[in-house]
C-alpha cells in the first residue's frame, strides 16, 4: 500500500455529531498535542480535534465547556486522548484534582497499570509524575501538586474531594446519574471544572444515563451550541452495510492506524451482528444478541418486484412523543401475504394528510393501529380514516407480535426489502407481556414505527392465515 493511500484510508472518518471549533478562541489543545508527543504517542487526527474544541478557553483564561461526551468505536485511541487530556490539565494548572471512573475501580486500575503507567513511566515525563501503586490510593501524583485518583462507580465516589476534571469511562454501563451526581457537587468551586462522558455506544434500555447524553449531545450539536456541552460522536448510520469496508472507514477514526482491517473483518465474521454493531460501528442497539429473526433470513423473504395484492388493510404506529410515524399496507397474494412501507418520516403532522390520500387510492381500506401509541392524535386519525379503524388492546399487541413472528419464520410473509424495516428489526427490542412476548419502544435501539405498523397489519388476517 502506497504512502498516499494509506494516509486518505487513515483521515476518510468523519464525525456524524461534532461541536464546531470556534476559531477566535484559544486552546489548550496545542498544549496536549506536545504532551502526547512527549509521551511518545502523538495524536491522531480525529484525537485532536476532540482536545482542540473540548479544551477552548475564554478571554478570561476558562474553561468554555463544563461538560464534554465523547463517543467513539471500540479502539478507536480514546485511551491516549484521556491520558493526554489527564496530564495536560495536570501540568497546565498546578494543584488540580482528577478524578477517573470506569465500569469499576478495579477496571480503572487496570487500564492504568497496563497502559497508562507504563507510558509515563517510559517517556520523557517520567520526572514530573510519581505513579502510586498502593492498593485503595492508585493514581498519579505530579510534581506541581496536581494528582489524580480512581473513583468507585457507586453513588458515594470521592465524597467530600474537590475535584477539576472528572472522567466518567465507559459510560455505556451506567444505569443512572448516580455517579455524576456523586462527583459534580466536589466541581462546583472550581473555576476550570470539566466532566467528561466517554463511552462506546449501549442499549438504550440498559445504558439510560449515558443514552440520555447522547440524545442532548446530538441536539446541542444540531442546534449549533458553541458553549457548555461539547459533542462528538463516530458512528455509522443504521442504514449503512455493515459488512462494507467503506462503513468502517466513515465511521472508525483509527483504521489503519491502529486498527488493521483484516481485525475489523474477523470480528465482522464471528461476532454476533448486534454486538459487532454496537461495538466497531457504534451503533446504538436493542441487545447485545442477535435480533429475533436473522436479518439473512428476513432478507431473504423480500420480493421488491412483486405485483401489489389487489386488496389490503394499512398498519399506522407513532412512536413514543411523535419522534415519528409509519403506515404500512399488507395484503393477500397467492399463499403469502405481502406488506410495502407506504409512508414513513419523521413527527406525525403529515400523518392525516397521508391517511386521506391512501383511503382514497385504496378504496378505504381499513386502518389497524394501537390506540396508546396513538395518543392525542386519535380524533384527528378518525376522521382521516372516516372511522374506518381497528384498535389493538394489550392482549391483541401480544397476538400481532406473535403472529408476525410465526408467519416470518414460516417464510409465510414477503416484503420489497425496504431498509426501514430491516433496520428496524435489527434494533428492535422485546419486553415481556403477560405470557408472551411485545416490541419493547424503551428497549429499541432504533425506530421500530415501521416494524410495529407491520406487525399491527398482519395481525388482521390471524383467524384465516393463523392455522395455515
């Protein structure tokens, strides 16, 4: 491989979230570029502009941000980047506290024995950090003052420290604010006190806490915020291929740099496909398993050419506060039934406008929904459909998912390969109901409307096509 091409496979990555620099500012990120340089590990492209933002200051000499997430692939480098970032705010401001979190101190204390330690101790900083080893007091201590400690992931971490920057690590096994509100109130007499989120992506049902800064991250990003939250995010999208060596190379900012390709497309072959997701693409998902039904078998049920059934009945689900809205149609073919995405797209005000117009094509058709997704929408939906609706209660919920299942795992229902439904199916999470199963809104990785809105259609043929 030729030095050219190795160096555009090693910049193609680029972030899908990420706070703009703001030029007329000054950074402290020079600062941890030297440092890295000093410790024999120098940045990466994508590393420094994390630091470069993240470490912006004021005319006054501050700190602009307060609070930084960083989400990135496993072995992306984000290791040398809080190291760097460690030290710089160490050396740079005499006196500091540091605080760092994992999953667990004992998590903690070995990323700093096997990696951390070890290249200090062997680099040209090596006189200005004394490493502590004693058990309960791992950590730093520096010659200007400054030290840094192991936090406990419990509600009772560093109680009563004071503290400058804190570092929450892999955040993605956080159920709770627990530990943040542990450490924030030591933060607040500092003039220059950061805390910091970094984490792979988890399950939106399990990581709670850190789903939450995620959804905010992206929101201060799209809304252009330049102060207090800084955000950045390497991930690919849910469409994206994840076989495809050109999706690593979007979204994984150290292939080919420390990351070889040939690893990526090992674990690409044995790992299970929610897990590699979550995993090398960052990809936000249900499980960490496969989904219900293999994507290779629900992929092979699609007929994209296939003549449309000559009569259907329409699915609508809304998902939970609006996010968005889908309306699929479901017909008898032969001895198949076969379903098409009609409409799908974000917030719910187009919704009784595109109820009209396919009651009027398709003759008015009848329109299967959950009420309870449905909320406040209900009358508005009524009256596009001219009442010519068909509610789910709880128990009719469990039949449709049950009965999507059975009819998909008997190749008993075609679709066009529409990729809202294949992502939605690989991100979509179950929940107990009674003595079944349902699709879990919470537990989703994704936007399951599309899914739900198949399923509640289906639901309509149980009695004939059930004993198939």
């Amino acid at each position: 491989m030729s030095c050219a091409l190795r160096c555009w496979l090693m910049t193609t990555a680029e972030p899908r979230w990420a706070t703009a620099r703001s030029p007329e500012r000054k950074t402290l990120g020079g600062a941890a570029a030297k440092v890295a340089k000093l410790l024999g590990l120098p940045l990466m492209v994508w590393q420094r502009r994390v630091l470069d933002v993240s470490l912006e200051v004021d005319a006054t000499g501050r700190l602009v941000f307060r609070d930084v997430v960083l989400s990135t692939p496993r072995q992306s480098g984000k290791t040398v980047c809080l190291l760097s970032l460690i030290l710089t705010r160490a050396l740079v401001e005499p006196g500091s506290h540091i605080v760092y979190a994992a999953q667990s101190a004992l998590d903690a204390k070995k990323k700093a024995e096997a990696e951390w330690w070890p290249a200090i101790e062997n680099s040209l900083l090596a006189g200005q950090v004394t490493v502590r080893r004693a058990p309960g007091r791992e950590g730093m201590q520096f010659a200007n003052g400054s030290r840094q400690s192991i936090a406990a992931s419990t509600q009772k971490a560093a109680h009563g420290e004071v503290i400058d920057l804190a570092i929450v690590d892999e955040a993605f096994s956080y159920a709770d604010a627990r530990l943040e509100q542990s450490l924030k109130p030591g933060m607040m007499t500092r003039p220059n006190n950061q805390f910091w989120v970094v984490s792979t992506a988890g399950t939106p049902e399990r990581s709670a806490y850190l789903w939450e800064k995620v959804q905010n991250g992206r929101a201060a990003v799209e809304a252009g915020l330049t102060d207090s939250v800084a955000y950045f995010e390497y991930s690919a999208p849910d469409g994206a291929d994840p076989a495809d060596v050109e999706t690593w190379r979007a979204c994984m900012p150290a292939l080919n740099t420390t990351v070889a390709e040939d690893t990526v497309r090992a674990a690409q072959q044995t790992m299970a496909r929610s897990e590699f997701s979550r995993a090398y693409l960052n990809r936000w998902v249900s499980s960490m398993s496969d989904p219900i039904v293999s994507i290779e078998w629900w992929e092979s049920l699609a007929e994209p050419d296939a003549p449309r059934p000559e009569w259907i009945v329409l699915g609508l689900d809304i998902a939970p506060k609006g996010a968005s809205a889908a309306i699929v149609a479901v017909g008898e073919h032969g001895t198949e039934l076969h379903a098409a995405v009609l409409e799908h797209g974000d917030g719910t005000d187009w919704v009784p406008g595109a109820l009209e117009s396919l009651s009027a094509e398709y003759s008015s058709p009848r329109v299967i929904l959950d009420p309870k997704a449905c909320g406040a929408m209900l009358p508005e939906i009524e009256r596009a459909t001219n009442f010519n609706l068909t509610e789910l209660d709880g128990g009719d919920v469990q039949q449709a998912c049950e009965f999507w299942l059975k009819l998909v795992r008997e190749g008993r229902l075609r679709h066009r390969g529409e990729p809202e439904l294949t992502i939605a199916l690989d991100g979509a999470g179950q929940r107990r109901l009674g003595d079944g199963w349902a699709w879990s809104r919470r537990g989703s990785g994704t936007d399951i409307a599309p899914l739900c809105a198949l399923c509640w259609a289906t639901w309509f043929w149980r009695g004939s096509w059930g004993t198939l």
